[in-house]
C-alpha cells in the first residue's frame, strides 16, 4: 500500500510530495501550500476535459467502425469517406493563413540543423552520454562502425590500416565541408610546419583558436579540429591532425513516454529525479568499465579564443527537451479527493516545468536554454482540439508557477492520422509556442492500422514504408510546417533509423531526411549523431527550406488511402512469415518491458539484427496481428503456434542474460507472454490501438509478484 500525504485533498505519495517540495520547488522560492493549492485548482478544470477529449477519441472510433461495416465489399470512395469525416469532426476547416510566433527559441532549435537524440530519462549513464553528444569524435564514429567502406578492424590493440583508412576517409570529409584553396587537406602540413592556418578556400570558415585546436565552422556547424604531435594518432599524421571533433547532437529529447516502462510513483519519482539532475546540472552516474570504477557527468563548456581576441565559448551539452506522456493515461502517483488517478499527462506538465523553472531561474551549474525556455514534446494528439487544450494547460502550469507567458514551447507529434490529417489547424492551435513538429512513422503508422480496422485486410508490414499515403504524409509534415512560418523559428523533423549497428545504411538512407527538408532527424546512439551531422554540412537544409517554400500542399486523398491488401490471397507460407516477424518484435519487445521494466532496448530482430524498439513498434506488430485475425488471414490457432515459436526464439536470443524468464513452456506463469497474448486478442478494444493500458497493467502485476 502506498503511503500518501494529503495535499489540498489531493492523495500523494510521500516521497514524491517530499521530492516535489524540497528539491523542486524550495529553490524556485515556491511555498508548498499555494503550489498544492493551485495544483488541485489546475486539476479540477483539466482533468475533467481530459477526460473529455478521451470519450471523443472513442466515439469518432465507434463512428468510423461503424461506416467501414456499412461499407463492406466497397471500394473507398474518398469523397464519400471525406464528407462522412467531417460530418462527425474528424476532420476540420482549413485554417485561414497565419504565421506562427514563437519567440525566444534557442539557435539550436531554430536557426541551426543536426541530429536529434532520444534518450530514456530511466538510465541516467544513457542520458548523460545523450546530453554530452552535442560534439563527437570523427575518427572513433568511422573506427568502430561499419561506415568506413575498409577492412573491420584487427583484433588485438589498434589497427593502423584501418585507422589510416579512417583518417583518409575524414580528410575527404574536410574538402567537402570546409575545402582548401588549391590543395586538399590530406596535402597540408600543419600549422607548425610552416604552413600557419590552413588556406581555407572560404577564410571565413576559421572562427576560433586554441593550443592545440582550429575551430571551423560551416552550414552553421562547428568543427573542432585537435593538432596534437604527442597524441599517437597526430604523431604520425603529416598535420599533426589527432582528432576531427563534429558538433553533432544540436537537440536531445529526455523521455518520459514511449521508451520507458513508468507506471507506478516510484518510477514517476527517478523519471523527474533524473530530469532535474540534468536540468541542474549535477546529474552522476557511476560504473565498472574494463575493471575500474568511472563516474559519468555532464560535460562542461567549450573555450577558443576569436580571431579578434575576444573569448569563444560554445555549449557542450546538447539542448535539452523532455517529451511528457499523452493524454490517454493515468498515475496512481497522485489521486483525486475521489480516489481516482490524475491524468499523467498533466502530472508531466506540472512537474517537469517545475524542475525546468530552476534552468529558467539560472540556478544550474549550466544553462540548457540560454533564451528562458522550457521545450516539452507532447507526443499523440489527435486532432486541433487537443492541441488547444496542451496550449491552455501550459498556459495554466505559468500561471501555476510564475512564469511568463510561453515560456512552455511545445513540439507537436505528427504521429496520430486525425493530426496529420488537420496538422494546420493543429499548428494554430500552438502557434505562439511551437518550436517543433515531427513524424513518426512507426504510432502514425498503428494509428493508421487501428482507425481503419475494420475496413479490411492490411498489407503486410513490411510494406507499408512504400505506399503512396506514407510519401504523402512525410511530404505534407514539411510543406503545412514550411507553410506556416517554422523554418527560423522552429524544428522540422524525422523519425528514427532504428538498427545501431547498420551505420553504412544509414548514412547511405538518412540523408534523404535533410533532402526533404527537415533541419533535424532521430538518430538512436551518440556515435550515429557524429554521423549523421556530416548529411547536414553535405546538404544546407534552410537552403532546401527555401527551394521548398510555396509548393503545393499534397491534398488529403492520398494520405486518407487505407493500405488493404485489396483481396490479395497469401500463402500459408507467408502467413506463417508474417506472423512470425511480427510476434517475435512483439515477444522480444514486451519481456523486457514486463519482466525487467526496460522500456526501450537494442532487441534482436526474426535475423538477429539489433534494432532499437520501443512502444510504436510494439504497436504496430500487435495491430497488424490484431486485424489479419479479425478479417480471417489467419486463425487464433495460427497465431498461438506463432507465439509459441517465437517464444523459444526469443528465449534463446536472451540466453545471455542472467535476469531473463523463460517464456516457452511457462505459458501459464510467465506475465509477459501472457501480456503479449493480450495485446493481440484484445487489440480491437485498445483505445486507438495504444498497447500502454496492458503493458501498465501486466507491469504493476509483475511488481507486486516481485514484492510479494
């Protein structure tokens, strides 16, 4: 039983009212009293209109269900299906033209492009190494990833063919990104050699010197290039060059949603704990490495000196936002006078921009927004409605804690299809806060699934990144933001390249992200934002940005398409295939996130490829099961035998770790396959299709077991 202080007839748990009131809001000079007050004041209107919003979400589902039955055995007539949508207010007018206005948005948001980390805020070693990835070593990305097109390295110390391989590879780098007149970098001698600076083709690229460094800057990004004769790498280079350092990771968002397993006030509390250690600045993390105990912290600023003499600093963390949780569930950290769970949504709102109100105040050992803002991702709206209800709820979390008004930026998710399909009313609805919008292949892409549920048989899931509504999608995303003012004021984003270990592919495939026109993208460790940094100095994305503008919007028959499979008949034997990719990504994904609490991990795949998973791809697999078996592709019989196999397929990929349970052959015992199977035959009634209401429910269950 958990035990609870009352607080302004709110019920909440001790240690996080004891949290909240001496390390959150003792040093931002708020008394607990009004705080509590005005909390349970902010409670008694929003929770209300959650709820609201929520009932809905249910009713356009039920409405939508119902016309899809109606219409069984026709083809999709998208006038008919468009009109039927606006009569019940899924879809609405187009905004008239207006022009976002956020102000005060960092350069990093605003007016610089790079690579975007997402980072679990749970695992404070991950979230420290996100924060400090704002610059990243060159020659170690091309040393340890399959990037470099040479030979893996030796075994057995360092390998100088392949290094010497990395640091050509780095110098053809350079005579892309920063050329030299008449010579190529690997041609110059270095500075002590007689050459002085190198002779850059553009001179205005050299901003900053320092012993022993150049400071290089173009398309807006900096490169620090480190000149050490004593380092091994720069004794035996002909500049004495001993590391390229890219700035790298601009943004990282610290999650508090899709890739962490949160569900009761103890994992609430460490979540805000960690926030506001980072916040703060003082955030540690200590561990055995290679036998020896390391501690880990933020990294501190970095100093050059101008060519005019005067002091040069630069950040050296990255900038921070912290995505909060949707509207859909609750807490049982806080409970109304009722007795009932608050919405966790608002628990985010509130408490996050408390932690964040010491960063505004300047009271950290850093600044994470040097323009006095505080940047939350609210991820999983549906519609302008509940855009407009963010809007008036951060509004009311200022006023709750003294805080000018729009201090609260807001990134828009692009990841649920009543947004996207009215994605400029929805930016309206925000416009005097947004500083973000991004799509999200993976939710949009189950959302897409569970909305049409019942107009037929899906194509098969690998397919689904091909189809035209998914192009039109991504397209719209950046012509509605370009449209509306984003560009110079806010970021234009992409989803994640999920495999860690596949960095050629992704540097071959993830420059189309910049292509396309968005100034940053996801990228899933800190060795893949060095990486993917280089696509932003190959390609000027507000340059893209400008060719871009005033095209033509893509319209709505396109992204309104349903991807049936239009009567195709699969064989037995590609049933079998599909069910078994889908409930192995199923399996692999919630025994951690049941058994272990893990709520985002690198998880093998059916050909063992790591790829990084977390709730959207649960999503996705469990609503694709979930409709081939309500429209008979398959059996229930099909898919169990299916979870059968890949069970036993999941426990051997897991053989290595010492904390794992066995799912195969504990079919009545074990709570994740249990889970699992939940997900699938009880798919259809998931409110839009979310897996969290099962995964929170199993994940309470599995604690209890372990306290008991």
């Amino acid at each position: 039983m958990t035990d609870r202080v009352d607080r302004s007839g709110l019920k909440v748990d001790t240690q996080l009212a004891q949290f909240l009131e001496s390390e959150v809001l003792a040093p931002i000079g708020h008394e607990p009293g009004p705080f509590w007050q005005g909390f349970a004041a902010l409670l008694g209107e929003f929770a209300p209109r959650n709820r609201a919003l929520l009932e809905k979400r249910d009713d356009l589902q039920a409405r939508i269900d119902d016309w899809h039955k109606a219409q069984a055995g026709k083809a999709l007539d998208q006038a008919e299906y468009q009109a039927f949508l606006h009569e019940i207010g899924y879809l609405v007018p187009e905004p008239g033209d207006f022009t976002v206005g956020t102000q005060n948005v960092d350069a990093e948001i605003a007016t610089m492009a790079g690579p975007q980390l997402v980072v679990p805020v749970l695992n404070a070693r991950f979230l420290l190494n996100a924060a400090n990835a704002r610059w990243g070593s060159l020659y170690d990305a091309y040393y340890g990833t399959d990037t470099l097109d040479a030979p893996p390295a030796r075994p057995g110390g360092y390998d100088e063919d392949r290094g010497a391989a990395v640091i050509a590879e780095a110098r053809r780098f350079l005579d892309r990104a920063v050329p030299l007149a008449g010579m190529s970098w690997a041609d110059w001698a270095g500075v002590d050699q007689g050459d002085g600076d190198p002779p850059l083709a553009d001179s205005s690229q050299l901003v900053g010197r320092k012993p022993g460094g150049l400071l290089l800057r173009h398309n807006g990004l900096h490169i620090d290039l480190v000149l050490d004769r004593s380092h091994p790498v720069g004794a035996s280079d002909k500049a004495g060059i001993a590391d390229i350092v890219l700035e790298a990771a601009l943004t990282t968002i610290v999650d508090l949603e899709d890739s962490i397993a949160a569900v009761d006030a103890e994992d609430k509390q460490l979540a805000y704990r960690n926030w506001l250690g980072v916040i703060r600045g003082d955030l540690e993390d200590s561990f055995e490495k290679s036998g020896k105990m390391m501690t880990r912290q933020l990294e501190g600023d970095r100093e050059w000196t101008a060519l005019d003499g005067s002091a040069l600093t630069l950040p050296g963390r990255s900038t921070l936002f912290v995505r909060n949780v949707g509207h859909l569930m609750t807490n049982p950290a806080i409970l109304l006078e009722d007795g009932s769970e608050i919405p966790e949504g608002i628990m985010d709102a509130v408490i996050t921009s408390a932690a964040s109100a010491q960063d505004v105040k300047g009271l950290g050992r850093y600044r994470n927004s040097r323009t006095g803002g505080i940047y939350i991702v609210k991820p999983k709206m549906h519609g302008p409605e509940e855009c407009a209800f963010t809007n008036d709820l951060f509004d009311a979390v200022e006023d709750l804690l003294g805080l000018p008004r729009h201090t609260v930026k807001v990134g828009v998710m692009d990841e649920e299809r009543r947004t996207s399909a009215n994605l400029a009313a929805c930016i309206e609805a925000v416009k005097d806060r947004i500083v973000f919008i991004n799509t999200g292949f993976l939710d949009r892409t189950g959302d897409e699934m569970h909305t049409s549920m019942q107009a037929g048989p899906m194509i098969r899931k690998g397919a689904m990144k091909g189809t035209d509504w998914i192009q039109s999608y991504e397209k719209r995303n950046v012509a509605i933001g370009l449209k509306h003012g984003l560009s110079g004021r806010a970021q234009i984003g992409k989803g994640m390249w999920a495999a860690p270990d596949r960095m050629g592919a992704m540097m071959a495939e993830k420059t189309g992200h910049p292509k396309a026109g968005a100034n940053t993208a996801w990228v899933p460790s800190p060795t893949a934002a060095t990486l993917h940094a280089m696509h932003y100095h190959d390609i000027d994305v507000f340059d893209v940005q400008k060719s871009l503008a005033g095209e033509a919007i893509p319209g709505l028959d396109v992204l309104l398409s349903v991807p049936l499979s239009d009567g195709t008949n699969w064989s037995e034997e590609e049933v079998r295939e599909e069910l078994d990719n889908n409930a192995q990504g199923l399996l692999g994904y919630v025994v951690r996130w049941i058994d272990q609490g893990v709520g985002c991990s690198k998880v093998p795949d059916i050909n063992d490829i790591g790829l990084m998973e977390d709730r959207a791809t649960l999503r996705i697999s469990s609503q694709h099961m979930t409709n081939w078996l309500l429209h008979g592709v398959c059996t229930k019989d099909q898919v169990m035998a299916s979870l059968h196999r890949m069970a036993a397929k999941v426990d051997a990929q897991n053989a290595g770790d010492p904390l794992y349970e066995p799912m195969a052959g504990n079919w009545d015992t074990s709570l994740a396959f249990e889970a699992a199977c939940d997900l699938v035959f009880k798919g259809i009634e998931q409110p839009n299709g979310y897996t969290e209401p099962l995964l929170h429910a199993w994940r309470l269950r599995k604690k209890e077991v372990a306290a008991s």
